[in-house]
C-alpha cells in the first residue's frame, strides 16, 4: 500500500523546469511505442527535466510515445495521450498524476497541463 502511494522519483537531473516558458523549450524527441514508465525515463533524459510519478498510476500504462520537435510541455501531453494521466508543475518537478492522488502537501503549486 505504501509504494502504491509514493511519488516516485525517475530522474534528477541538473536542470529543472521551474517557470511555464522552460515548457516552451523545444526538444528534439525519439520516445517509440512502450511502457510508460520506460517512456518517461526517456522523456527525461531527452527534455533534460526532473519527473515524478505515482507508481500505482502507471502501472501496466502503454503509450504510443513522440517522435519529432515539441515544446516539452506538448510533448509529455502527446506522450500521456490515451493514458487517462496528466501532468502538473509541483516546484521544479513535473509530475505525472491521475488527478485522484491528493499532492496538495507536496510543498508546491500545481499547474495544470495544458490540453492539445
């Protein structure tokens, strides 16, 4: 119950996406079709950003993945596409949420992703 619950953290790299224009950042994606977790690994690695994740929200979750140059924050909506997830900016952290997970006490503020 308690790793159902925990934020998971994928990468920490040195960049972080603190303000809504390093969304704006356009990336050069190759994110083919797999796992969702696997995706937002890479997802991380290419757009240089910390993510974060709810294990239980992810679990079993494919995703057609992005290829091609994309704003970062349009990419990870095309990545989250059909997923039923979205995304929120929570401090410098994007974290991919089901919008059931309370993170009101993660400290941060939540931005709503945008939709395509």
């Amino acid at each position: 119950m308690v790793r159902r619950l925990a934020i998971a953290m994928l990468c920490l790299p040195a960049a972080s996406v603190t303000w809504s224009s390093d969304l704006d950042k356009e990336v050069i994606f190759h994110i083919g079709p797999r796992p969702l977790e696997s995706a937002l690994l890479e997802f991380s690695r290419e757009a240089d950003v910390q993510v974060a994740m709810a294990s239980a929200s992810i679990r079993n979750v494919q995703v057609a993945g992005v290829e091609g140059k994309y704003p970062i924050g349009t990419a990870l909506v095309i990545l989250l596409r059909g997923s039923g997830l979205s995304y929120a900016v929570v401090g410098s952290t994007l974290t991919v949420t089901d919008n059931a997970i309370a993170l009101g006490n993660s400290g941060g503020s939540l931005v709503p992703a945008p939709k395509l």
